[in-house]
C-alpha cells in the first residue's frame, strides 16, 4: 500500500484520529480526517497549539464549539484563545 493510502486508513472515523493528529493526513501543515462517515474536515496543525481543552473538540467544528463553550460557561470566563467573532455566544 501507498505512504497516502495508509494516511487516509489512519485519517478515517473508526481510528478517532482527533486524538492522535501527527498520524491523520498532514498537507502543508493542515490536519485532514473524517470525524463523521463520509464528511471531512481540516484545520491548521498549529490551532492545537496551547488552544487545547480536549482532544475531542477536534474532532469536528460543532464539537470544538461545544467544549470551548462548556469550558467558558463552567469558569464563566471566555478561554484567551477564543477569537473575536465567537464573542458573542461565549460568556464573558
């Protein structure tokens, strides 16, 4: 088997590559996996950097928002890394 071909078996749901990003698909320092069949996702390998609260909220845009957001609510202030336009549904 190809070196990409074995990315994408570790980049697929069944091996929950969102915790385990140096083995999903690497390209140009974008992480790339499917959190749900048949969907995929990406984000910059440097955004886990420090902004970590779970490996879970990694695994797809609704579950990063969800546990930033419960992190927030539970120590009612806003994580530093938390941007601008997510201001407005974060607790202050």
């Amino acid at each position: 088997m190809q070196p990409f071909c074995k990315s994408i078996e570790r980049s697929l749901e069944g091996v929950e590559p969102w915790y385990k990003p140096k083995d999903a698909i690497n390209i140009d320092g974008r992480i790339y996996h499917e959190p749900y069949s048949g969907t995929w996702v990406s984000y910059a390998a440097g955004e886990r950097d420090g902004t970590t609260l779970s490996s879970y909220q990694w695994r797809a845009p609704g579950e990063w928002f969800a546990v930033v957001y419960s992190v927030a609510w539970m120590q009612k202030k806003r994580p530093s890394f938390v941007a601008g336009k997510l201001d407005e549904w974060m607790p202050a």
